[in-house]
C-alpha cells in the first residue's frame, strides 16, 4: 500500500526537478560567451610589420548566448591610411573550434576564421592569422577578465 504513495512522491519530486531545468537559466550557452579584447594585433605588409595595438588601434566583441555579437573597432591611422572605426554588430557560431563571425561592417574580422585556444582555467583566446591583398594581419582576441 506505500507503494502507489511511494511512486506518487517520486514523480512529484521529479516534477520539480524538471520544472528546474528550463530554459530561463541565465547560464551561458556555451564556454565562448563572454567579452573579448585585442591582446595582440599585427599587420605584416609591404611597409614591414605594425603593432596595431601600439599605434593606438583597438578591437572589442561580445560573443552573447543567443549567437549576436556587438562591439567596435578602431583602426589606427597608419602608412597613408586614414583611422577607421566599425561596428562590430552581428552574429558569431562556432563549429570544430573555430568561430566564424557574420557582419554587415566591411572588416577583415567577419573574414577570417578564429581557432579557439584554452590557454588555462577559464582563459579563452580566438586566434586568427590570414592574409588580405598582400597583408598579413594576426590577431588574437583575449575574453575579457583573462587579461
């Protein structure tokens, strides 16, 4: 006769358990979510090698959970070429541990693909390395707090 009562709170509890799992959860969708920064920026071209980051250029990107991204690039004014800045608004996914990033902003980020690197507990680098007309650019962005 415990039995029925016995199988009547096992499913209560299990109810409860589940109605805890939903999806309101304001985790992370994915160990990427976070706020990246430049933590090293080169261009290597016809006029030798430019520390971007040393010239004062500066790339921020937020990669949220729903796969939008938002941020903003400043390109320093450099060999001839005026400063430049973009949004960085878009959408970021990630597939075999490279993340592809779609934007309307006419940059080489939404071109290059970034591999991801687990440089220690908790600190994420995307690291992108390609060439665009003649000019090497490498590029790796630091999730923000690993810094």
């Amino acid at each position: 006769m415990k039995l029925p009562h016995l199988n009547a709170f096992a499913m209560v509890t299990a109810i409860a358990v589940l109605g805890g799992c939903g999806s309101d959860s304001t985790a992370p969708q994915s160990p990427l979510v976070g706020s990246y920064t430049a933590f090293q920026w080169v261009t290597t071209g016809g006029s030798g090698q430019t520390n971007q980051l040393n010239i004062g250029s500066t790339l921020q990107i937020t990669l949220n959970a729903d796969g939008s991204t938002s941020g903003h690039m400043h390109v320093a004014a450099s060999n001839g070429a005026p400063a430049a800045d973009f949004d960085l608004v878009g959408t970021w996914a990630e597939e075999n541990n490279v993340v592809d990033f779609t934007q309307a902003a006419d940059t080489f980020v939404k071109d290059m693909a970034f591999t991801v690197q687990l440089i220690g507990t908790g600190v994420v680098d995307l690291v992108g390395d390609q060439v665009f007309s003649g000019t090497r650019v490498q590029l790796t962005l630091r999730r923000a707090g690993d810094i």
